[in-house]
C-alpha cells in the first residue's frame, strides 16, 4: 500500500500534468496570449489556488508548457535506444511528423505556430531563455546521434557533429516556419535530399 506522501505527490503531479495539458490543448487551438488562467483551470477541472501550487505566474506556466512540447517533439523525431546511432532514422522520423502536421496527426508537436512561441519570447526573458535552451539541448542530442552514427558508419565521417545538430536544429525551425506560414513543403523529398547529404556513399 502507498505511504500518503506518496499519494499526495502522486496527486500533485496528476494535477500539474492536467494544467499542462489543459494549457497545451488551449494554447493550440487558442494561441498563446488569449487563453485566460481562470479558462485554463477550467478545463483541467482545478482552480486557480491549484495552478498557484505548482506556477508562480504565466510565463511561467508558458515555459513549462512549452518544455512539455518540445520534449515530445525531440522524443518523437530524434531515435533513442538500438536506434539513438541511427540519423536515418530520425531524418525519416522528422519527416514523418511533418507529413501528419497537416492532419493533426500529431497536435501536441506541432499545435502551436511557430510565430507565436516568438512573440512569447520577445515579451518574456525567462521564456525566450528557456526556448534556447531547448533549441541547445535538440542540437546536442543530434550531435550525440551524429557521433554514435559516424561511428557505426551509418553517418558520413566527415561532418563535424555540432554543426550538424546545429544546422538540423536550424532547418527543423524553417520547417515549422514553413508550416505556420503554409509554404508548400514536401517532407518525403526533404528527407531524400538530407539523407544523400548524410548517409556515406555505398560503393558500386
């Protein structure tokens, strides 16, 4: 049987992860700013003394929110496990989550447009912070998946591995850019293209 402070914890995080989702689910069909905190504790079924147990204020319920996306995204598109020396992989996985972008196969990824993360962290310093810092630790872990592939030689040996998580952090930025906006974008060749740049010659 449980100890009651377990039960209590438990009870805390079933609470935080609601008003997450909750904050999540209004933020995307919302946006970011006309969500109210009263509506947000709401729909999660909670009052605002609950949102004040676990977030000082908005920005900081906004960063944690935001946290929660992008973990979901990196864990989604970037291989882990077997597969974490696989950048074939999760080229093929990122293209995936852009196909079903449209769809709303995956809302909680990309549910929220891109412009409004950046005006958010234009007018919050904690967030604007918090979201480099996201854009820093994707950029490492694809560095990281870089280094395991170059040296299962599934990934070309002459790329420097910080670079390229930095440039496939970039060009995961111009693809959410590319869908806030509705440029015409073709993941499948996308994919193609970044694979014959990445993945060493075979010889003939």
């Amino acid at each position: 049987m449980p100890t009651p402070s377990k039960t209590r914890e438990a009870t805390k995080q079933e609470t935080r992860d609601a008003l997450l989702a909750a904050g999540l689910a209004a933020f995307a069909a919302e946006g970011l700013d006309l969500p109210s905190l009263d509506a947000i504790c709401a729909r999660a079924g909670f009052t605002r003394g609950a949102f004040y147990v676990h977030f000082r204020d908005r920005d900081e319920f906004l960063v944690a929110v935001m946290e929660l996306v992008f973990g979901m995204l990196l864990d989604a598109v970037i291989a882990t496990g077997d597969d974490a020396h696989d950048l074939e992989h999760t080229v093929d996985r990122f293209a995936t989550v852009v196909a079903l972008a449209p769809t709303g196969g995956v809302p909680e990824a990309v549910g929220i447009p891109l412009h409004r993360v950046l005006d958010a962290c234009a007018r919050s310093p904690q967030l604007r912070q918090r979201f480099v810092s996201m854009l820093q630790d994707g950029a490492a872990r694809l560095a990281a998946a870089t280094r395991q592939g170059q040296a299962a030689g599934t990934v070309r040996d002459d790329v420097d591995p910080q670079q390229l998580g930095q440039l496939l952090t970039f060009l995961a930025l111009g693809v959410m850019a590319a869908l806030d906006t509705g440029v015409p974008f073709d993941p499948g060749l996308a994919r193609d293209v970044a694979l014959r740049l990445l993945v060493p010659a075979r010889p003939r």
